[in-house]
DNA sequence: TTGGAATCAGCCCCAGCAAA
DNA sequence: TTTGCTGGGGCTGATTCCAA
C-alpha cells in the first residue's frame, strides 16, 4: 500500500476559512517561532483522516501516514512573502519544525510525552514537503478529545508566537454553552507557551517571576488579539483592573490566571446569513434557511427537552444535519454522543407529532 | 540561493513602589 | 521589614528586507 501524495501548487486550493486543532495540540507544550507556527497552521488545513491510507498485514491493520506537498506559489500566498524571498523566510524555520517535539499531556499520569511532530519535513527547489510522524495521528486529527476551530486568516495576522499559541486556547471555547476555559496555574501555563524543558524545567528563569511572565507573554498576547479578532471580546476584572485576565492570588503572590472573554456568537452566526439549502424532494427551487433558524434549531436539540411547544420539525432537524459542516465550523459539533442522542428523541417525537397531526385532518 | 543589514520581539536586570 | 509587582532600559537573537 502506497503512502498518499497531496500536492499543492494553486492558490484557490487552500482558500478556506478555518483549520482544525485538536484540543491535545492546543494544550501539550509546543514551543514554535511564529513562522513555525503558519507552517504548522498550512498543513492542518489540508490535514484529514482521509489521507491515511489502511494497510492490512495478515489479522492487523496500520495506518500510512499521507505526504503533503506545497508549491512556492501557496507559501508566499499563505506566509505573504514575495517569492524572491520565500527561502529566507521558509528554510530555517522549516528546518527547525522538522526537529520539534510536542509534549502531549497524559490525564492519568499528569506526565507529558515528547514525541516528533514530523518524520520527515523538507524545503528544497521552494518546494514544502512535509510527512506528519505516524505516531501523532490521533492527536492530529482529534479523534478523542474534540478540537478548536482556529479562523486561519486572524491567526496568520498575528505575528506574536504567543497570541497565536493563546488564540488557540481561545477558539477552543467559542460556546459558553459547550464549557469555558478553565483557570490555570503557572506550571499549566508555562508548559502551553512553551517554556518548559522535557524534565519540566522552565527554559527562561525571568518566568519564575509571574509578574515577568504576565507583562511580556500574556498582555501583548491578549492586546495583540485585542486588535485582530473583533469577534472576541476581553473583560476588564473589576477587582483588580486588569484587561482580559482574573490574576488568582495566595496573599499578594499571583499563583495563577483565569482568562476573561467572550466570542460573539451571534456575529459569528451572521457572518454567514444565509446558508443554500439542498432542494427538497417537493421543490425544484433552492430555499434558503437562515443561520439563525440553524443555530436556534442547534440549541433546542442541544437542551432537548421532551414534549415541549417550540420542539423542531422534522425538517429543522434534516436541515441541521444537512449544514452540519457549516455548523461545525462556526463551532457546533452534531457528532458528540449526547447530542446524537438528544437528536433521535427529538427526530423521533417530531415524527410522532407530525404523524399525529396528518391524522387528526383526516389525512 | 546566499549573505549582510535593519528591525523588533523576547529576555533579563534593576530600581521604585505597595501590600502584607 | 519583607516580599512581590510594575515599569524602564539594554542586550540578544529571530525575522524581515534587500542586493548580488
């Protein structure tokens, strides 16, 4: 079995709106230059489960990692670089991504696993071609844990490594509704920014000052976001005046930080108004159902709650999962299991209602 | 593709201030 | 008085820009 090959040469071919990180990515230690980071960012867009082929072996199965190639035209477009400079502003970077480790976090023994993000990662002749270590495909994918929809045009924008490493931790939690961001303790949040060794070790010792640490990593990070995403807004702490963070303290010494903010839903749920709905089996026309109607429909199922007046129709329900692509990118998952189980009684007693009313006309 | 110069973010140290 | 936070400023290195 052969290992899938993707090229890219155009520039249309990676025109989308968002890439995806599984929740492990945003939150393992990873320390990445911001040039670093876009190139990561560049493969996560073209980056799917699809592209990893199965090979059977005898009664086992393994998986093949998949080759993604980008031509010179698709990194100046994505890294904004004229081509006389693509080497310059390519080669060192990509030659340090292909030695990275990520730290990714085991729950149960609270230890993390340093494993190379790449096997292999090469720029040659304005060539990127880069092969995803085999070993990460569950973290690359986000198979177990959810991920964060990260609008790719915004995280480019930023030129600070780390406003791009705390806009992830952000997008991660765009629905209040599906959990917020957690407060964390300085050792959390060392290791997120990437400042800890493999032995958990803080790399730079002005850190171990938090005071330090809060004045050169989070503040230019939360301002820089501040101006770039103007669908997120940072909340000033009332107690102690500070923008976009809770500082948490143990008599004057800050042991840690709750981040302060909020996606505007709404907005994000307008940015795309009108969403083409699939002709229906009755209508030769396209009808059109609005994002609002989607996410209002979302949010019942999500809250199901049986026999209640204002219950989606069956067909509300075909729509949503329908536009379940649309609604997963404005970050509303219709795969998790309590949802799916949510939507069958919802399916279920629509039907029955539905069935009920043709019966009571006569029909 | 290479090499050098310019720029700027990140890092570190220090002094002053304020809270416990 | 001690301890921790804040702000200023200099140094370093990564990134960007430009010329060959």
């Amino acid at each position: 079995m052969a290992r899938q090959v993707l090229r890219y040469q155009q520039l249309p071919s990676i025109d989308i709106e968002f890439f995806k990180k599984s929740h492990e990515m945003v939150f393992s230690q990873l320390a990445l230059s911001p040039v670093e980071h876009d190139l990561m960012a560049l493969m996560l867009t073209r980056l799917s489960e699809d592209h990893w082929e199965e090979e059977v072996i005898g009664e086992s199965k393994r998986k093949i990692n998949p080759t993604y190639e980008f031509g010179i035209d698709v990194l100046c477009d994505w890294l904004g670089v004229k081509s006389a400079d693509i080497y310059n502003v390519t080669q060192e970077p990509a030659s340090r991504l292909a030695g990275r480790k990520i730290g990714i976090k085991n729950s149960k023994a609270k230890k993390y696993r340093f494993t190379p993000l790449f096997e292999d990662l090469i720029y040659e002749n304005g060539t990127l071609t880069m092969i995803p270590n085999n070993a990460l495909m569950e973290q690359y994918i986000g198979l177990t844990k959810g991920h964060s929809q990260i609008p790719q045009k915004v995280f480019r924008n930023l030129k600070r490594e780390n406003a791009k490493r705390l806009f992830s931790m952000l997008c991660r939690f765009k629905d209040p509704a599906k959990g917020s961001l957690k407060a964390f303790d300085f050792q959390d949040l060392y290791g997120m920014f990437g400042l800890l060794n493999e032995r958990g070790e803080l790399v730079k010792k002005s850190y171990q000052r938090t005071s330090e640490f809060i004045r050169t990593i989070i503040k230019p990070a939360i301002k820089e976001i501040d101006e770039k995403e103007p669908l997120l807004t940072f909340h000033i702490d009332e107690k102690s005046g500070n923008y976009g963070y809770q500082p948490l303290k143990s008599g004057r010494k800050i042991t840690g930080i709750k981040f302060l903010f909020s996606w505007d839903i709404e907005k994000i749920a307008s940015s795309k108004p009108v969403v083409k709905k699939v002709a229906s089996q009755t209508e030769q026309t396209d009808e059109e159902v609005s994002a609002v109607d989607l996410l209002t429909t979302y949010v019942l199922v999500n809250n199901y709650t049986p026999d209640q007046p204002n219950n989606p129709s069956t067909q509300q329900l075909k729509d949503i999962m329908e536009h379940s692509n649309w609604l997963s990118e404005n970050g509303k998952e219709v795969v998790d299991v309590r949802f799916m189980l949510n939507y069958k009684m919802a399916i279920a007693e629509a039907r029955a209602r539905e069935s009920g009313m043709f019966n009571s006309d006569g029909e």
